[in-house]
C-alpha cells in the first residue's frame, strides 16, 4: 500500500506539473505581443487609378504599354534629327514630349498637389480580413505630401483598433513607408503604437536624390562595372560574369562608355532637368528623401535654375516643402529616440551594393536604393569595393563590424536594435525577412541583437535559398586564370582601337 500511495503520489504530482507547465505555455502565448501589424509599402507600392473613387478606372500606375509606345514614337523625330542633323537642341527639345507620354497621369499640379481626382483606391478591410492577415496593408498614393499621408495613416490605426479591440498596433515600413511613418510620429506621438519595424528606410534620405535634385549627374568607368554587377548579384553565373566584367573594365570599355555618357549629359544638361522637374520635382515625397546635408542646395537649385521662386505654384511647393522640414525632417532624430522610449525599435538595414551609377555618390554603399549609411540610422560604411583600413579598425570592438569589414554599427542611432542583412537588394522580398520583423515584433520583451541566435546583428541573404541567415564570413569571388584574363584583355584592347580609329 505503501509503494502504491508513493507512486499514485508520484503520478499526481507529474500531473500536475505537466498542467503546470501547459498553463505557463499558455500564459506566455497570451502575454506575448499580439497587436496587429500595420504595413506601409514604399514608393511607387500601389496602383494610382484616373479616378480614387472608381477601381475599374483607367490605370496611370503601372505605366500601361499604350502610353509606353507613345512614349517611343514621339522620341522618333527627335532621335531622327539628332542622327540624321547632329540636332542637339531638336534632341533635347523631345525628351519632355516622351516623359509625359510614359508618365501619362502621374504629374502633380505645379503647385505639388495631385491632378484631377487621380489616386490610389484604398478600401477599409473588414474585421474578418483583418483578423486573417498576418500584415494588415496601408495603401496610399506615393505621389502625394507626406504629413497629409500621415493623417490618412492615422485615421487607418484608429479603425484597426476599434475593430480589433487592441489599444495599440504594431507598425512595419518599408523604404518611403519609413518616411510616412517617421511624419505620422512627428505629428500624432506614438501611445497608440507598440513597436515600429524600419526596413531599409529613406528616413534620413538617399544620396542620389540628393545629387539629382542638386543637379550633380556624372558617370564613371567604375560606377558603370558595379552597376552592372548588382543587377547580376546573386546569380548563378556572377563568378564568371564579375571576371569578365573585371576584364572589361582593365581593356577601357567602361570608360569608353562613361566618356560618351558625360558628353551627353553635357550636351543635354538643361533640357534633363526641365524635363524632369515637372514630374519628379513636384511630388513632394522625392523632397521628403532628400538627406538632410543636400536639402539647402536641392532647394536652390531647382527654384533658382529651374522654377521661379516669384511663381504663384512654385511658391505653394517650396512653402509645402519648408513645411515637411520644420515639422517633421528636423525633429526626426527626437522623434525616434522618443519612440524607442515607449515602443520596441527594429532597424533592419541591407547592404552590399553600390549606388546609383549616374550621380557622384555611385560609390556610397548601399542596398542599390538607399545608402547603408541612412537605412541603418547612422552606421559608418567603408566605400562600396573597399574595406576598413587597419588604421581604421584598430582599437574598434569587432562585435559591431560586418564579417565583411565594410560596416560599423557601433555609430548607428540604435546599435543593439540594428540588424544588418548583406546582399539582399532594396525591394527584395523573402518569407524568413518577414518572420524575422514578426518575430522581433512579437517578442515578449524587447529584441536586441543578442535575443535570439538565428537573428544576429550581422546576417546575409542567400540567394539559391531565398532565405537569411548569419553572416558568418564574407564571400571570395573566384578569379578566371590570368592568362585567359590577358588574353582577352588584349583582344577588346584591339578591338576598341580599331573602333575609334
């Protein structure tokens, strides 16, 4: 009898631990972050309809293929003139005419505000689509002024809440989306937000925004091989690809390129920027991802070179552009430091691409879009095809540099909340990134980049997987043998020379 209690006793007793133990899973389960998570995509993300009200209205964004081959029929003449005449001006005179073919309905009005009742149709999701969605999407038009966005914004998190019942939403964002967020904060607070996730962000701006609104475009021998080998980065022939490109780079070719590129943006100068002003100039969302050291000298630039600053609109725009800089661009360091007080931070910064080939910035490392630099909040970046020197990394605490000694994110706004992904482009997508921001999100008490061992500070992109995952070291690309290099170096060197002959 005695044994017998003992065992009964043993049993109850494993029973109740068990009970124990499911009780405390369901205790955490419940007490684990389960706000909804809003998304708000990035720039050119949603579709823009001829009419807001109406989804079955012609279609300006996507560009549709009707407008496309207008676009390419117009150039004709003028590209006839220029080949047939050596018609510079005839030339330059037609790029305007071909732009507002392709562009057909995505002008603002001079004066920044959207034409007509042109839009993106936007429809509330109902309770139930909200409660199935793992991301609850914020569609906007991107062409329109970032604080009026963000009393859009606003009034979306006030639905979500009252139709969940939750007192506070997750936020999630992406490139510009960090923009219209970053405005939504500036002016509304953040007590109705539990954490925001900033995925490769324009916050602080991208440089070659800067340097086409400050009127700096130039190209390079160098800016062209490595703008050719981000597009090729990841595939599977890029080991070969990267040494041919090498080979053609030593035999001049890019700098054949780059000569005859700069000769015609010389030629073309003034009618570029009077072409592009009127589109790209006039959504104020472009001025918002200006970096905060060029905002002065894009301002003016264009309303002294290109716009009248007298002119009734173009006084409306600048006004609206000053009015972005006071309330929300020189705040936005304040802003996010105050956010990190209330709400969980995740800053998730991509790299390993040069910039935009035709600016002088092309160097700048980034994710091909936005500069490291910025998407990270602040980290120091060594020139993209370089590494830190020794000189540089001595003394330095190793944990916050990259394993491929062009990062430090010791510099960074937010260095234990600032996650690094290497070689996953700007608008690449993959489902372990979205686990990873719903995760870091979810998590019960603040993540940091020692909370979880699958998500390190420093990760990379695997391109053959679709998946991220620690960066343990950097990749060694494989050289061709150097005679073959020689050779083939010899024959373009030949074959330019007689080009130009």
């Amino acid at each position: 009898m005695k044994t017998s209690l003992t065992k009964k006793t043993i049993s109850l007793l494993l029973a109740v631990l068990i009970l124990l133990s499911s009780m405390s899973v369901i205790a955490f389960a419940a007490d684990k972050n389960t706000y909804p998570i809003i998304y708000v995509h990035g720039f050119m993300s949603s579709d823009i309809n001829a009419d807001k009200n109406d989804p079955d209205s012609e279609l300006y964004f996507p560009m549709q293929a009707n407008h496309i081959i207008d676009g390419v029929k117009e150039a004709v003449p003028a590209l006839g003139a220029l080949l047939l005449k050596g018609d510079w001006d005839a030339f330059g005179k037609g790029i305007s005419p071909v732009l507002e073919n392709i562009f057909y309905g995505l002008y603002n009005n001079p004066d920044g505000s959207v034409s007509g009742n042109s839009g993106t149709c936007f429809e509330y999701p109902s309770k139930k689509e909200i409660k199935n969605s793992d991301e609850i999407d914020f569609d906007y038009d991107w062409r329109r002024d970032p604080v009026d966005i963000a009393d859009d914004l606003n009034d979306f998190i006030k639905y979500v809440k009252k139709v969940t019942g939750k007192k506070k939403v997750s936020l999630s964002c992406h490139s510009l989306g960090g923009v219209i967020v970053i405005s939504y904060l500036s002016i509304y607070g953040n007590d109705d937000i539990s954490g925001v996730a900033f995925d490769a962000t324009a916050i602080y701006g991208e440089s070659y925004t800067g340097d086409l609104l400050t009127g700096n475009i130039e190209l390079g021998s160098e800016s062209i091989l490595y703008a050719i080998e981000n597009m090729l980065k990841g595939e599977d022939a890029e080991i070969i690809v990267d040494s041919l490109l090498e080979i053609f780079e030593q035999a001049g070719l890019f700098e054949l390129v780059a000569d005859l590129g700069n000769d015609l943006v010389a030629k073309l100068e003034a009618y570029i920027f009077e072409a592009l002003a009127p589109l790209f100039a006039n959504w104020l969302t472009i001025w918002a991802m200006i970096p905060d050291e060029q905002i002065d000298e894009a301002m003016h630039f264009v309303f002294n070179e290109i716009y009248d600053k007298k002119d009734k609109d173009a006084k409306k725009l600048l006004a609206k552009i000053k009015n972005y800089n006071k309330v929300v661009r020189k705040n936005k360091t304040k802003t996010l430091k105050a956010l990190d007080k209330n709400a969980k931070v995740v800053v998730i910064s991509r790299y390993g691409y040069a910039s935009l080939a035709v600016t002088p910035s092309w160097n700048s490392l980034s994710d091909g879009t936005v500069d490291t630099k910025y998407n990270s909040f602040g980290a120091t970046t060594a020139p993209f095809g370089t590494t830190f020197s020794e000189d540089y990394l001595e003394g330095k605490n190793m944990k916050y540099i990259s394993p491929d000694k062009t990062v430090d994110a010791s510099t960074c706004l937010f260095p234990t909340k600032t996650w690094f992904i290497r070689n996953i482009s700007h608008s690449w997508n993959c489902d372990t990134l979205d686990e990873m921001i719903h995760t870091l999100l979810g998590a019960k008490k603040e993540a940091t980049v020692s909370t979880y061992k699958q998500y390190p500070r420093f990760m990379k992109y695997d391109a053959r997987e679709d998946i991220i995952c620690p960066d343990d070291k950097s990749v060694e690309l494989r050289p061709m043998p150097a005679n073959l290099i020689e050779s083939v170096i010899n024959f373009f060197k030949a074959f330019l020379s007689f080009i130009v002959k």
